[in-house]
C-alpha cells in the first residue's frame, strides 16, 4: 500500500496581507492548535528530513511523522492518539512505523513547541491554511497551499496570492525549522 503523502506551497506573509486574504474568501472560524516536535538529542529524525510531532486540539491529540522526498513533498504518516508524550505511545501501528524508519522512540526529547491559530478554506484541489503562530520570541504570519490532488497548484496559489500583490516564492522553512531557528 502507498504511503500517504502531503505536497504543500507555504508563503510567509505580512500582517495585513494575511488579513486581506483570509477576509477575501470563506475561511473557517479560527482554531488553535500546539505543535510539540520530537527528535533525538544527535537530531536524527532532522537527518532524514523529517519531523515527529503531537498537535493538540482541544482534548484531541494527533501523532505525526513526516519524511521528505523532496522540496514540497513529504511521506505522511498521521494518527489520533490517547497520549499526550510521545513516552506514552504503545500504539502498535505508530511504534512499526518508528521501527521501519530505525526511530529510536527511547531516545525521543521535546525540541520545540509552539502554538498556531488556523484556518482553513478548502477547493477541489487544495486545502489552504491561513496560521498566525507564536513562538515563544517570535510570531509569524503565513499561507499554506496543500495539494488535495494533482494540478498545476503553483499557478491556482499564485491567482490567490495577486490579491495581495504577492507571487509564490518559497521564502519560508518549515514551522520547526523556523522555531528551532528563533530559539538559538
């Protein structure tokens, strides 16, 4: 069975651009979510690319373990979880997905956390979030264009962005990338 994958356009933003965009089409009511990032002390998981994380939703906890393949694709493996440490995962599918990629979860520390406020406006063919995230000294503002299928999603997120007189550059890392950054 194929791994499922996520292919993803980010763009960070001005204040008032986001702004401008998230009033210039049916986004969702804002939610807020907490991003706590694992890896081992020698960044491991960092070395394949990759990232290991529990988003937090109200009551609702969410393991993810993204892995690169290349520039804007990611294989995604994603699941709801009781625990709220990645110590407390005994979740059998989570803990072969860690075996196959040799991630030692005892070795497992929290590298960063963070807490996004998001919202979402959905297409046929993607799913774009609006975040606003804090970092503990550092916020940012950024738009998301997530691939729901395959189309030319360069040129549809660039027709979103002239309305704020933006073109799609890839002008930001990642999340964690950019908290660890700010946390030096």
């Amino acid at each position: 069975m194929p791994k499922p994958i996520e292919r993803e356009l980010k763009i960070l933003v001005q204040p008032d651009q986001y702004e401008k965009i998230i009033h210039s089409y049916d986004f969702t009511k804002p939610w807020q979510q907490t991003n706590t990032y694992y890896d081992t002390k020698n960044g491991y998981i960092h070395s394949l690319g990759g990232a290991m994380r529990i988003r937090t939703i109200n009551d609702r906890h969410i393991f993810t373990l993204k892995i690169r393949t290349d520039s804007i694709t990611h294989i995604e493996l994603e699941k709801d979880i009781e625990a709220h440490t990645i110590d407390e995962i005994h979740d059998p599918e989570i803990l072969h997905w860690l075996q196959e990629y040799h991630i030692p979860i005892s070795e497992m520390n929290v590298i960063t956390s963070f807490t996004t406020k998001r919202q979402t406006y959905t297409t046929e063919f993607a799913e774009i979030s609006a975040d606003h995230t804090v970092f503990p000294d550092h916020s940012d503002y950024e738009i998301e264009y997530e691939y729901r299928k395959e189309h030319d999603g360069i040129s549809v997120f660039n027709q979103m962005l002239q309305k704020v007189g933006l073109t799609y550059t890839k002008n930001c890392p990642s999340k964690i990338a950019r908290a660890l950054h700010y946390n030096l």
